[in-house]
C-alpha cells in the first residue's frame, strides 16, 4: 500500500506526512551518513564491515531522534490538520529538537565517552567543538525531508481555504 493509500484509507493525513517525512528522512540520512564518513577517524581504521555497521547503526539512531522530535514538535505544536496548517511550526520545532540532541550527543560521544572521533578534515563549531558536519545534517535533512512529506498531503484540485492561523 502506498503512503498516499494509507491516508485515503485512514483518512489520516498527518499520518501519512509523518509516515512520509520518517521515510524520506531516513534516505537522506544513509547518504548523509555515508558522505561523512571520511570526516571521522574510523574511515582511516575501520573495514568495510565496520563502516557499513557504522552507517547503519548511525542510521538507526537518525530514525530514533527523527521520530522522537516529530512527535514531541507535534504534542508542542502541532494539531489535527497540522500538515495543512501549522506545518511550518512542527518543521522548526523538529528541526530544534533534533539539532539540539545532536549538539549534546556528539559533544558526550567526542568528548566525554570519547566513543568516536573527529578526523582532522572535520570542520569544528566552536566553542562546543562539535562537528559542522552533523550540525548540517539537522538543519537540512528533517525540513527538507518534512517539506517533500507535506506534499504527500497536497490537495487534489488546488489549496484549501481554510484561514491560516497565526505563526502557521
């Protein structure tokens, strides 16, 4: 069943935006992860097995913060027709929500457990020292992945009508 099945089916758009945003979002992020391999130490010292470990299981923890922004941005924000109405807010919200975790993430994994590091070739942020890198992939992959999602719910025949609510 295609995503845009489901909604006819459920009559549920936002499910089917989540649905979408979770999918699109999760191919980016296997790219993004593969790109930036070469931006930590383990491309120099790992094998082919480790690295392709490394994207998945990187991977995997994507999906985790992506599922878990969405949600909290829509308990926060969101409402029933949120990927009509109010899309904008949940998009900023989840975007914060996992950038922030991923602030904290790579500053406890780099710094603190010491669990992975930075090769030389990784641009820092100062004065946390975290990565460029990562702090890209937030502010790109889950409003960029969120806005081809809402498309999903796109209305047949032209916009709706309904009235914009402020800060939509």
């Amino acid at each position: 069943m295609s995503l845009a099945a489901l909604g006819t089916a459920t009559r549920d758009p936002g499910r089917v935006v989540a649905l979408g945003y979770l999918l699109i979002a999760v191919t980016l992020n296997v790219v993004w992860e593969t790109g930036q391999l070469p931006l930590y130490t383990i491309w120099q010292t790992g094998s082919a097995g480790e690295l392709a470990f490394v994207i998945l299981h990187c991977t995997g923890g994507d999906l985790l913060i992506l599922a878990a922004s969405l949600m909290l941005a829509l308990l926060l924000v969101g409402d029933a027709d949120w990927p009509r109405f109010g899309y904008r807010r949940v998009i900023l919200v989840t975007t914060i929500l996992g950038l922030g975790y991923t602030v904290f993430s790579e500053w406890l994994n780099v710094e603190v457990r010491q669990s992975w590091a930075y090769a030389p070739a990784m641009p820092l942020i100062p004065p946390l020292g975290t990565g460029l890198a990562p702090l890209l992939q937030w502010l790109i992959i889950p409003p960029t992945a969120l806005a081809f999602a809402k498309r999903l719910d796109a209305p047949q025949g032209g916009r709706s009508t309904r009235p914009r609510s402020k800060g939509g």
